[in-house]
C-alpha cells in the first residue's frame, strides 16, 4: 500500500515534466514491474508466456508514443465546456450514463456477482466521464494560477461535481469487481475496457485523431491492441490464489485498498498535468 501511494506520486512528477500522451501508455509497464519483482522477491515463476506478456507491452506502448497526436489544450473552461456540449459527445454521455444506469439497477443485483463485465462495465464508462471531467478542472486551475479566475464561471462548479460523482461511483464498483473476481482476471479486463472507452471519449470531445494519417491512426489502434494482449497474456500466467487465510485476506484488502488510490491518483494526474504546462 505505501509503496504504491509513493509510486503514484512518483507518476505524478513525470506528468510534470513529461506529456500525458508519453506518461499514459508507459502505465502498462507496471505490470512488468510488479511480475519481475514477484520472481526475484515472492519467487513467483514468470513462465515464458509471461515474459512475452512483457514483450507486448513494450512494444505496444513503444507504438503508441510513436505515433500519438500533439495534445491540443483548451484555453478556458468556456471552450472546453462548449467541447463538452456538443452533439456527439453529449450522445456518448448519454449512452455511458444509460448503460451504466442499466447495469447497475438491472444487471448488478442479479449477474453481479458471476459475471465480471457488469461492475467493470460500470467501472469504465463512469471512469472514461471521470477523465474529461478532471480535465476541466485542470484547466481551471491552471487559467486561476495565471491570474485568470475561473470559480466565478458555473462550468467549473459543474465539472468539479461530475468529477467527485464519478470517481464516487467508480472506486464502489472497482472495489466490489477486486472483492467478487480474482485480480488476474480484473485487471487486464478493466485495463482494456477502462483504456478504450477513455480514448474514444476523448476522441469524440477533443478530436484527438483530427488532422492525423491513417496510418498513424492505425499504428495507436495496432499499440493499444498489443498492449491489451500483453497485459492479458501475462495476467493469464499467474498462479490461481491460494485459499483464504487471516494473513492472505488482510493483503486482499491492502490489494484492494491500493488499487482504489491508484485510480485515484491516476485522475488527479491529469490536473497536475494541466497546472504545471
């Protein structure tokens, strides 16, 4: 757990001095991190399917930053505002929300509990809004430190609210998914469904992909898939856990616990991004 909070605000300093196109896709790669310390530290074996697990995700996210867009920032809460309401992202919210509302009300009580892509689902949708929230109020902050005061504007108020209501309702359902499934199994899953509903989302507001060749459209789709396959491949190697103990469920929860901060941290990185640009 305290590892963890330290790794994260390592991330952090990176989302300072780096792009969040560079910083993003490097995520992955903590996963290869945390396999090869559990070889040499917990003696888990990384069997060969595991070190080409490894491979992919390197090479995926190698791809990725190759080819990713420029970032384009919005200039004001305003703009990023009028970003947020026009027709096909307004669209996609509905969508997310309606999906969302239909797992949680209809699906959850009755396939919750065996089937991993209701919580997940949830998870993700609610987490891809998650982002485009925070990224408002990272500008919003950023504009107000420069002597441009945003609190006055009720687009930031809106923002701030949606952004607490989502990480709310995502760290609940995350923490139900790593409650009910095996670890293996959640987290290459919301890995993939988390990573592409949050790049479609920013792709229908921001326009990420406007100006940009096909080809190097292709290459981000191809680095992304390389990346989901690596992440599964290597998750697919570890051992099944062992049977519940007083030891083994208080790391279960410390496992729990952490995987809600980093989430957590992870939105937060985004408004250190915006404020130190």
């Amino acid at each position: 757990m305290v590892t963890m909070i330290i790794g994260e605000i390592a991330n952090f300093v990176a989302y300072i001095f780096a792009p969040a196109v560079l910083v993003t896709p490097m995520g992955a790669l903590s996963i290869i991190v945390s396999a090869v310390l559990a070889h040499f530290i917990l003696k888990e074996r990384l069997q060969r399917m595991g070190v080409l697990g490894c491979v992919l995700c390197i090479v995926g996210s190698t791809v990725i930053v190759l080819h990713a867009p420029e970032e384009k920032t919005p200039s004001s809460v305003e703009q990023i505002w009028d970003l947020a309401t026009q027709p096909a992202f307004l669209l996609y919210t509905a969508s997310a929300v309606a999906v969302s509302l239909v797992l949680m009300l209809h699906c959850a009580p009755r396939v919750g509990q065996t089937n991993i892509l209701v919580y997940l689902g949830i998870c993700s949708a609610i987490g891809s809004l998650t982002v485009m929230s925070i990224k408002a109020i990272g500008i919003a902050i950023k504009l107000t430190l420069d002597g441009i005061n945003q609190a006055g504007y009720f687009q930031t108020w809106v923002f701030a609210m949606l952004a607490i209501s989502c990480i709310v309702i995502q760290l609940n359902y995350l923490n139900k998914a790593l409650d009910t499934f095996n670890t293996a199994v959640v987290s290459p899953v919301y890995y993939a469904m988390f990573t592409i509903l949050t790049i479609l989302a920013s792709a229908i507001m921001f326009k990420d992909w406007s100006g940009q060749s096909a080809s190097n459209i292709a290459s981000e789709i191809c680095g992304l898939i390389t990346v989901i396959s690596g992440t599964t491949v290597l998750h697919s190697t570890r051992d099944p856990d062992p049977p519940s103990s007083g030891k083994l469920t208080s790391d279960c929860i410390n496992l729990e616990c952490g995987q809600s901060v980093k989430v957590v941290f992870n939105q937060i990185s985004i408004v250190l991004l915006e404020i130190h640009k």
